[in-house]
C-alpha cells in the first residue's frame, strides 16, 4: 500500500514539476505573492520554475533514493509545507488559475494541502 501511494507521489511531483515548467506556467505565477519576489529577489516566474524544477526533483529522488526515502519523504512534506503561503495568497487575493476559478474550488485547494503533507509523510515511512 505505501509503495503505491509512494509511486503515485512521485508521479504527482513530476507531472507538477512539469507543468511548472510548460502549460501551467502562466497559472502558477499568479499563486506567487508579491513579498516572495521581494524575499527572495527575484521575479515570479523565476519561482514558478525554481519549484518546478524542485518538484521534478523531489518527484525523481522519492523512486531513485530508496535508502533515503525517510529524508526525501521530509523533504517533500517541507515542500508542501513551504508552498502553502502561495496556495492562502490566491484564496485570499481570489485570483483564478486553471482549475482553481471559484472562492470554494480555492478553499478546497487549502484544506488538500495538510492532506498532500500528511501522504508525503507516511508514505515514505517503512
């Protein structure tokens, strides 16, 4: 059951790493809140792509580092965990992104967040 939950982790990474990175580019950068840009100095679309090359990252490290699952799972976590201000940005800001369009679809996307924490976690445990 975790080996499952684990692939289908990775596969969510990658495909969100590339989607960073190709067709939802555009929708990313309006998740970015205008004091990351400042924080980080640098612009959004430079963060929409940083992430996505993490994502790729992380989605490649949870199927081809075995002996460190237990530190990527970590990682991974802290990575849902890092993005979240984004995903509270767009909530509040009620700016609509493919598939995030409606002030309910946008609080759904809040609450899937501990959820996405919670699978990473678990799944690279044991």
């Amino acid at each position: 059951m975790r080996a499952v939950a684990r692939y289908a982790l990775a596969a969510l990474l990658l495909v969100a790493g590339v989607s960073h990175l190709t067709w939802g580019r555009r929708g990313y950068r309006i998740v970015v809140p205008d004091w990351a840009t400042k924080l980080l100095r640098t612009d959004k679309d430079m963060i929409v792509v940083a992430s996505g090359a993490v994502e790729i990252m992380l989605g490649a490290a949870v199927v081809a580092l075995p002996r460190d699952r237990s530190r990527i799972g970590a990682l991974v976590a802290a990575f849902f965990i890092a993005v979240f201000p984004g995903n509270v940005h767009q909530w509040r800001t009620k700016r609509s992104a493919p598939m995030l369009d409606t002030d309910a679809r946008r609080f759904v996307r809040l609450l899937l967040q501990p959820l996405l924490v919670a699978w990473a976690w678990w799944s690279t445990r044991g």
